[in-house]
C-alpha cells in the first residue's frame, strides 16, 4: 500500500521533472531544479492551485502558481454548475503562452506548461502574484485604473484573434445559452425563485434574441470573459499600480464591454458606474473598436446590453450553485431593470 507521504513525494517528484521540462524548454537551455516546495494556494477558484516555491541550480528562486486545468481538477461544485461546453483545458494556457507572452500588460509571468491528452494532464505554470483582489480595494482611482487597463488590452489584442484557437467566441449561439439555461430552471424548484419571479424569468429569456443581436453587432476584440473584481489582483507601487488579472478559464472573442461591464457589476453609484464606463473610453486606443466607434449614447446603451446579459448569465448557472460572496447580488431584479431600461 502507498501511504500519503509516498504518494506526495511522487507527485512532487512528477511537478519537479515536467517543471524542468518546461523551463528548460522556455529558456532554450538545460535548467535544473535544485529545490520545490509546494502547497496548496488559499485562494482556489474553480481548478486546483499550488504555489511552488522553487530553486534552481543556479542560484536563482522562483515564486510560481501550478494550476491543473484537467476537468477532474475542478472543485465539485464548479463541477456540477459550469457547463461542460465552457471546458476546454487548452485555453487558459493558450492564453498565457500565445497571447499575453510578450505584450508587456503586466498579467502574470508565463513559465511553461505541461500538456499530455493521454494522462489528462494540462499544467500551467506562471508568476505567483502577490497582490490584493480588487474588490478588497477602496480607492477608487485604482478602479478608474483597472477600466483604462482594460481599453488598453482589448486596443492591443484586438488584432491577435483571427486565429483564436481554444478561446470562446460569443456569437449568437453561445451569448444564447444562458438565456435558454435560465429558461429551463425557472421551472425548476430547486432555483428558489416564486412564481413571479418564474415568470419574469420567463418573459425576460423569450425575448433574448434582441440581446444577442445587439450585443453580437459589436466589435469583437480578445476578452477575458469573467473580468469581476475578485479575478483581478492589483499590486501597489511605483508610478501606477500593476493591474494583473487571473483565472483566463473562459478567454474569449467578443464584445470588450462584456469585460466593462463585469468589471462594474455591485452596488456602485450612477455617477462610479459613469466615471469607469469613462476611463475605458478615455484609454481606449483606436482600435477598441467598442469604444472609438460609437458616441457617448450609443456606448452606454451597449454597456447595458452587456449588463444586461451578465445578470441573465447568473440567472443561468446551476441552481444549486451558490456564488462567492462578491457576486452574491439580486441579478434577476437587475436583469428587469435593465431590460425594462432598455424597452426590451
């Protein structure tokens, strides 16, 4: 029988070897990892984490987070409540690897990867972060901050997905998938919901086809796809702060105010919600297409569509699910008002 202290060690001897595969792949030289102490990070998401405190043979120390994107490393619940059809292991290290290496926006260190099909491997790993969650944060000028990074990195990915690879792409279909998975649980008992509330439900997804056509009519640029406070850390110092955004799991193309909007989702005033809306499109680059393309007006009433289908994608998770306490939030209220808002 092995015993737990075998089973570690083997593990941490298998990380070790397909860490030094890939860093010595990345550096196109031999590296030898000397030294590995791993354990488990506090702040898990939907996949397995480690933070891995590593040396080298030459002297130099590393800080770096492993992240097991296989499906059999997402936490149960994340499980039961993420569709299958977002799943796609690839993608978060196609992300790192082919589209944030080099283009200088200050996301995480990418290290090396390790991909085998056969064995359901898919290991990443990049810079552990120190930072805190921006959620946590009060300043508000480093929200305004976070909103100009975001114009920054749709203007200067824009280009960078024709060939998009693993990542999403909200089409018509995909932005409808929600709709029609809120759809099924309002008859569903287990969503809590009253009969009013089915209703409303019902009402707002059989008219969706307005929101996906709006929303599809814009300028598809790369995306995070879930830009919410908590997936963004932030470190503090030097000129500005380094706006360093996690967890790529559903990268996709699409509309950048999508990003915006989750970005601005909580308990913000008019005012708040207009001064990000406005650093966006001050910092966005010509071709943030979303932002250069379309008057004040136009570029606020497209943010509400985004709004709009953020609160019906909530609406449209497993109903057994319960969000973090950050995106605990009346979605379905907010989802009437914007639609109301809208004259949908």
């Amino acid at each position: 029988m092995t015993s737990v202290g075998e089973s570690h060690g083997a593990r941490t001897a298998e990380i070790r070897a397909e860490l030094e595969r890939a860093l010595s792949d990345r550096r196109d030289r031999r590296v030898s990892v000397t030294g590995l102490e791993r354990r488990p990070c506090a702040y898990r998401t939907s996949f397995a984490l480690e933070e891995l405190d590593v040396e080298l043979g030459d002297g130099e120390r590393l800080r770096l987070m492993m992240k097991d994107l296989s499906r059999a490393a997402l936490h149960e619940h994340a499980l039961a409540a993420k569709p299958e059809l977002l799943h796609e292991p690839m993608r978060e290290i196609h992300v790192y690897r082919d589209l944030l290496d080099g283009a200088g926006l200050g996301t995480a260190e990418y290290y090396g990867s390790s991909i085998d099909p056969a064995r359901d491997r898919w290991w990443l790993f990049i810079e552990n972060v120190v930072g805190d969650v921006l959620w946590q944060i009060g300043e508000f000028s480093v929200w305004e901050e976070a909103a100009a990074w975001l114009a920054r990195m749709h203007g200067s990915l824009a280009g960078r997905t024709a060939a998009a690879g693993p990542l999403l792409r909200y089409d018509r279909d995909l932005l409808g998938v929600w709709a029609r998975r809120a759809a099924g649980f309002a008859d569903d008992p287990r969503s809590g919901w009253s009969g009013a509330e089915r209703q409303q439900v019902r009402d707002l997804t059989a008219r969706y086809d307005v929101v996906a056509e709006q929303l599809e009519a814009l300028a598809p640029t790369f995306i995070h796809g879930e830009f919410y406070p908590s997936n963004v850390l932030v470190q503090v110092g030097g000129d500005a702060p380094r706006i360093c955004p996690i967890d790529w799991e559903i990268a996709a193309v699409g509309p950048g105010l999508l990003d915006l909007a989750a970005l601005s989702v909580g308990k913000w005033t008019d005012a708040e919600r207009a001064g990000l809306a406005s650093a966006y499109r001050t910092a966005a680059p010509g071709g943030a297409e979303t932002a250069a393309h379309l008057s004040e007006d136009e570029f606020h009433r497209a943010l509400d569509f985004a709004r709009l289908h953020l609160a019906v994608q909530w609406l449209g998770w497993e109903p057994r699910w319960e969000p973090p306490a950050e995106h605990r939030h009346d979605w379905l209220g907010e989802a009437v008002a914007l639609a109301e808002r809208l004259g949908i």
